[in-house]
C-alpha cells in the first residue's frame, strides 16, 4: 500500500467505473437486426450525443435521426442531429427538442425501426407539457422536485403524467413501428422506465400515485398542474398497450456494472474492494454520516472489514433544498458531511462524484475528502459545518483545494463513491 498515493488511486477506480459505462462497447451487444423498412434514431439525456455517435460507429445500414442532449460539448455526429438544452431546469430550447422527437417518429409504418437512445437527465431535457399547460407549469413542477428530497423514482412518476413525451407517450406516437431503447440507467435498481423518466418505457404508475407523492413530499406545484393530475388526460399508458406489444428494452451500462469494474481495478492494484450497494438513497448528507460511520470503524477498530480495503457504492442520494442555497451538488454535500464525521481520523481517503463528470450546476464532479479536509476548510475559509447547513459544498472544497474536476464523461450511471482506508 506503501507505493500508492491515495487520490491518484481513487481517480483510477473512477476511470474505470465510467469506462465500464462506455456507451460503444455498452451498446455493440444490443444493436438489433436491420429492418425491412427506414430506421430512426431518437434519444434523450446527459451521454445521447456519446450514445449517438457510437451508434453510427457501429450500424452499417441507412439511418436519420435526431437527439437532445445538454448544453455544453457534444460529440460530432454525421447523420444523426444533436439538439441541446437545459438540465437541471428545462428552457425553451427543450420544448424545440420535444417536438424534434415526436416530429422524427411520425408516420411510420410496421416495417420501420426505432431505436431510441436514452440516458439520465433526460427529463429535464425534454419538457413537453400538455395542453393546458405552459413550459413555466413545467419548469415549477421542476423545481418542486429537485427541492423536495423526493427519491428520483418518485421524481419521475410525477414527471411522466404531466407530459406529452415521457411515461412510454413518445414510443406510443411511434406506433406501429416497432421501437427498442438502449438505456444507460442512472436509478437505482435499474428500472428503465424511470430513467428520463421513461420516453420510450411505460410502467404501471397512476397518477393518483403521482398526486400522493406530491402530497407526501409537500410539493408547492401551481393550481392548474394538481388540476391537470386530477383529470383523465393525465394517465400514462399502459405496459400493457398492444402498441408496445413489439417494443424491447436493454439496459446497457449501470451503475452495478461500473462499481463492479472498479472493485476488480482496486484488487488489480492490490486492494481489496467491497461493493456495499449501487441502490443507495437518502438525505446526502445522512448517506455521508453513514460511510463516515463505517469508515471509522475499519480505520480504528478494524471491523467489519481489515485494512488496506477501499469501500465502493452507488445510487442517487438527494438534497432538500432550503431558502438558503449555495453552490455544489448531492456528492459534494455527502463527502462535506462525511468529512466533519471523520475529523483527525488518520488513514482514510474518500472521493464521492457522479459519473456525468458534473455534480449539480457547477464544472465540478465531486471532491476528495480525508481526515484533515475540515481543518482544511476552516483555515481557508470558515467553519465547514456553515457551509453544509447552506448547502454549499462546492465553495467549501473550492477553499480548501479539494474539488474533482474531470469534466463531462458522456455517460452517466450516478453516483460514484469510493473509501480508502489504510
């Protein structure tokens, strides 16, 4: 253990975890046989236009299409058009890349293909509110969410009745084509019909369910929006539609998959790795205290795991946003929590960021933690804990010199966290 420095370490487990997500590899087992008639490429999410271009990597007959990804560098693409807009709150610019979609799928036949290539972030990408609804309804209901504390999966089920895309409706528009998704999940558990809140994938949620989310997670949403759930126009169809009867859908690359990658990396190197979960949710900051918990444990009394051993996990933890918000995303307010419960601790090391290469609306991952990362924060800036409670950890670690900085990775699997004790 000797010879490996700890960040360095760290970052390598986290390249491989998102190379294990890499979308050409991911997706060359899943590709499905050439139709007699047009194939259509549609998608949606933070890795479409990674997922596009491997795509046109690999298919060898005719194709169109048209993806929406974020704002930001996208990969070039040559037949396929890469449209972009806002995450995490939607803009005018999603609603142009809605009907982008629902325009590419329209009057196709049996004989046609779609394949529609989806990955996290997507519902934010692609607002598309029904009638009697503005993007302004869509961009509250938004909002709502992400400061609920809501787990992604509730998020999702409230998304997916107030939209003309998600909850299976775009698959439903493509009708009678046939449709297959390649999905990158970024839920835990792994359910693609929660990933971007499922444009091509219908589950059985109601909408009764999305209004007790809504009540249950105290949800501030406009009059006509809990209106708009309370109709008949808010049901989402059915998996068991005929109109999916030809429908298929692969998961190709998650967070299961990249956690396993990067234990195999650490024994590699001569560490042994243990996988705690890829389904962990909650408060971030809870989440924090529990590694830091746990991390304590081996560090100092050698249970439940002997020493040199890095603990890997995954999922999507969540923050409940407060009038007082700062900068910095779940992971980096995980790791500011984990790092006040590990004050003066010598021997540990941790790395906590999300596989996208941006952890919230900053150019930031994550951030590196260790024993001294408190002391760190004080010195250069103020008390740590001020910053947790106003949900500022980017400017917490940006004082301390401590941020992960990647950049964008073109996957996305959530939540990547790695604990070296030594």
């Amino acid at each position: 253990m000797s010879v490996i420095a700890p960040r360095p370490f760290l970052v390598s487990l986290f390249q491989t975890a998102v190379r294990a997500a890499d979308t050409l590899e991911a997706m060359r087992a899943h590709l499905p046989a050439k139709p007699k008639g047009r194939t259509i490429v549609i998608g949606a999410g933070k890795a479409a236009s990674q997922m596009a271009a491997s795509f046109e990597a690999l298919w060898d007959g005719t194709y169109d299409g048209v993806v929406v990804a974020r704002h930001g560098p996208v990969e070039k693409t040559h037949r396929i058009k890469v449209l972009q807009s806002a995450h995490p709150v939607p803009d005018d610019a999603g609603l142009v890349g809605s009907e982008a979609l629902l325009d590419a799928v329209k009057g196709l036949t049996e004989d046609d293909l779609v394949i529609a290539l989806i990955s996290g972030g997507g519902s934010a990408l692609l607002p598309a509110p029904p009638e009697g609804l503005t993007l302004a309804d869509e961009i509250a209901v938004n909002r709502a969410l992400l400061a609920s504390g809501a787990p992604i999966s509730a998020m999702n089920t409230v998304r997916k009745h107030v939209s003309r895309i998600k909850g299976g409706r775009l698959a439903k528009a493509a009708f009678p084509a046939r449709v297959v998704s390649l999905v990158v999940s970024d839920v835990p558990g792994d359910n693609p019909a929660f990933v971007a809140s499922g444009p091509t994938v219908p589950d059985e949620s109601s909408a009764d369910e999305a209004l007790r989310i809504v009540s249950d997670y105290r949800m501030a949403l406009p009059d006509n929006v809990i209106k708009y759930l309370r109709s008949e126009f808010a049901a989402a169809p059915a998996p068991d539609d005929p109109v999916f009867a030809r429908h298929a859908v692969h998961v190709i690359a998650s967070a299961r998959v990249s956690l396993e990658a990067a234990a195999a990396e650490a024994k590699r190197q001569g560490i042994d790795a243990v996988i705690l979960s890829d389904q962990i949710e909650g408060e971030a900051r809870d989440i924090g205290k529990m590694h830091a918990a746990l991390a304590r444990e081996v560090a100092l009394r050698g249970r439940p795991f002997t020493k040199p051993v890095v603990i890997l996990s995954g999922g999507e933890t969540t923050v409940t946003i407060t009038d007082t918000c700062g900068k910095g995303g779940r992971n980096s307010e995980m790791l500011l929590s984990f790092a006040l419960d590990i004050e003066g601790v010598e021997g540990i090391d941790a790395l906590a960021a999300d596989t996208d290469g941006i952890d919230g609306s900053e150019d930031n991952a994550g951030a590196f933690a260790d024993g001294g990362s408190a002391a760190r924060i004080r010195k250069a800036a103020s008390d740590p804990r001020s910053f947790l409670a106003r949900h500022d950890a980017w400017s917490a670690f940006h004082a301390a010199q401590d941020l992960f900085v990647p950049g964008p990775t073109g996957t996305n699997v959530n939540d990547f966290r790695a604990i070296l004790i030594r």
